[in-house]
C-alpha cells in the first residue's frame, strides 16, 4: 500500500505560487459555500467577535479622548500641578504663590491659575442633585478654548454667573433647552444661586458627567470651602519664539518638590496614565477584545476542523493526485481568509449603528475611523489565521493509502 503514494505523486504538475493560491481560493469558497448553515455559523461567529473588538476599542478609546478633552482645549504651553495629582477630577493643590514665581522666568508671558472642583448641581426640572465638575479661571487669560466661550467672557465676570456644558449628562435636566428658550436663568451650584449666561462645548468623561465653566472670582464664591491661597492648575504661556524645553527647566531649576512642570503632552500622557494603570477600566476593555478573539478564533477554528473532516477522503485524493500539503494548507488558510472578510464587512457595519447609539445614550466621543477599522481588520484576520493553521494539522489524516 505504502508503494502507491510515490507512484501516484506528480501525477499533477504543481502550479505556480500566484496560480496556486488562486486555485486554492476558489477551492476553498467552493467548499465554504456547499454548506450554507456552517457557512452562516461561521461568518455570524467572526461578526460577533468584531462587533466586540469593535466596541471594546471603542469604549476604551473614547475613555482617553474624554479624560483628555480639558487638557487639550487649554491654549498653554507648560503648566503647574501637583506631584501628587492622579487625575484632573481629583487634582491636589499647590500654593498660589507658585503661580507668581513662573513670572520671574524670562520666557515666561502669563501665568494663569485653573481651579478644579466638584460640586452639587440642582437639576432646574426635577430638583435633583448630581454631581458637575466645575472649571475656574480668569476670563480674560484666554487660556481655555471651547466652543461658544469667546463670545461670553463679559457675561463670566458679572457676579454669580456661569456657562453650562451643553454636552453634559440629559440628568442635569434641559438646561440648554430652558436657556434658548428664556435666556438666563437661575441653577442652584451646592448652597449657592447662581444663573446660566452661556452655553459651551467640552463633554462629559469617565470622571466628571457634566461641566461649568466660570470665572475666578465665582468659583471661590460657589466653592467657599477652598482656601484662597491654593489652586489646583496653573496655565503658563511663553512668550513667541521662547524654547519650550529651556522654559521647562527654568521653571523646575526655581520651583520647589511640591509643583511638577508639564509640558500639555506630558500632562495628556499623565491623565491617560492613570485611567490605564491605576484604574481596571483599560485592563478590562483591553481583556474585553481579547476574549472576543478567542471566542472567535475558536468559532472559526471548529468550523474549519469540522469542514476538514467532512472531506478527508477529497483531500486524501488530491494528495494521491499529487497535491503537496503546503497547496492544501492554502485551501484551509484561504478559507479562513473569505471568513474574515465576509465576517468583518457586517461587523462593521453593526459596529457603526452601535457607535451612534451609544454615542447618543453615554454623550462619549465614540467615532468609527479607518485606523481603527484597519486595526479591527487586521486583528480579525489574524484570528482567523491562527483559526487555519490550528485546523491545518487535520490535514495529516488525509492518507492517500487509505484510498485504495
């Protein structure tokens, strides 16, 4: 029996490397397509593990976008904070006075303090109480850039006066809707009446549900519990030209231990820091994908195995017919290629419509891009070919003796 094998090889010239896998391909569609129920199993299994890569992804990166959305809407070139800070929503203060020394570097042209705090906010409907960060600083500085602010730093500095975050939380009830319709109104901020002048454009985060943003002198007014002496940020702007690394160390060459200097990538790295390393929020998003992976590879994996074994006895005559294992392992690999493509297309589909509406129920940054589609994809194809090779070793059983 074994004599058979030797004399039945070459019985098929073997085609080239391009001619080859296209030959392969076809095969392998061929065989997909004979069995429409595995077929769907197989792709609604790669679906269901992109839609969760999709959404895994997603999530995790509309955490960093969000946690970083202050920062990045600052117009400064360093900043004061800290050493002890973890993340802005829980800042540390520093000594005020601190704000007055980064004055005496040359390079330095403003310096402005930030004020971050946490506060009750009545909603205006219902009367309930939750939770809104607050964001003092002076008006005129123009260190904070967001959307619909320039147009009321005057209304800022009258007494008592706020601008609400339009993308806040719907639990803070219908405060741009009260506001368009009447104009100012009266909100109560902890024990305080205060009354919304302005609407702006920041979002809500992991970290903080909603947004007021006022001047200096209001926020100690709504925050009377914060000793005048301290602030939580400082803002510094350099003068045009000024080297940002030679301010840098300026900076820390006169400050104490107890103020770090940050350039605005360093303080966006130190935010992102925290939400992936010291909390289990970017671990478990992280987890998430890959355990979707697995699901997935798995799902592919047993579908290929089971496609094999169904046609052992072809597979052991192409082998008879000359067939090499390595063409054979490009019809299961090219299998498992049709399935990533044919799951990925509807996966990111549904990923897409789950985007919006998410999107619209949490208010997070959730956006679908190419890179992320690519990375999806790439990352989908790969499971899929680690499904093949792991279902390729199947192959061996195909005996071309056990033909005759």
């Amino acid at each position: 029996m074994n004599d058979i094998r030797p004399a039945l090889r070459g019985a098929v010239p073997q085609p080239g490397f391009l001619t080859g896998s296209w030959l392969a391909l076809r095969l392998a569609w061929r065989q997909l397509r004979s069995e429409r129920a595995r077929l769907a199993s197989a792709i609604a299994g790669v679906m269901f593990a992109c839609v969760l890569v999709f959404m895994q992804l997603g999530f995790r990166a509309a955490l960093f976008e969000s946690a970083t959305t202050l920062i990045s809407a600052m117009r400064a070139d360093l900043f004061l904070m800290s050493p002890m800070t973890l993340a802005s929503f829980r800042p540390e203060t520093i000594p005020r006075v601190r704000v007055s020394q980064a004055l005496g570097v040359e390079a330095v042209q403003a310096a402005v303090p930030v004020y971050l705090a946490q506060a009750s906010f009545r909603n205006p409907e219902t009367g309930k109480r939750r939770m809104i960060q607050l964001i003092g600083f002076d008006a005129e500085a123009g260190v904070l850039d967001l959307p619909g602010l320039s147009a009321m730093r005057e209304a800022l500095k009258q007494p008592d006066t706020i601008a609400f975050d339009t993308r806040s939380r719907p639990e803070f009830g219908p405060v741009a809707q009260i506001f368009a319709g009447q104009g100012p109104f009266p909100v109560q901020i902890g024990n305080r009446e205060m009354r919304v002048v302005g609407m702006v454009e920041l979002g809500s985060s992991f970290g903080a549900d909603g947004n007021a943003v006022l001047s200096e002198v209001n926020f100690r007014r709504a925050v009377r519990e914060r000793p005048q002496a301290l602030v939580d940020l400082a803002a510094i702007r350099l003068k045009p030209g000024a080297d940002l690394l030679a301010a840098q160390a300026a900076l820390r060459a006169i400050m104490p231990p107890d103020v770090a200097v940050l350039t605005q990538e360093e303080l966006r790295r130190h935010e992102l820091r925290y939400w992936e390393e010291a909390t289990p929020i970017g671990f478990i998003f992280s987890f998430g994908s890959l355990m979707g992976l697995i699901v997935g590879m798995v799902i592919v994996y047993q579908i290929l195995f089971s496609d094999i074994a169904g046609h052992l006895k072809e597979y052991a005559t192409l082998k008879a017919m000359g067939y090499s294992n390595g063409h054979l392992s490009r019809v299961v690999l090219g299998a498992a290629g049709i399935l990533a493509v044919l799951g990925f297309v509807p996966g990111t589909i549904a990923s897409a419509l789950l985007y919006s509406v998410v999107a619209e129920a949490t208010f997070l940054p959730l956006s679908l891009g190419a890179d992320r589609a690519l990375t999806v994809f790439a990352m989908i194809f790969a499971m899929c070919a680690a499904a093949g090779l792991l279902a390729v070793r199947k192959l061996r059983d195909a005996d071309p003796a056990d033909m005759f």
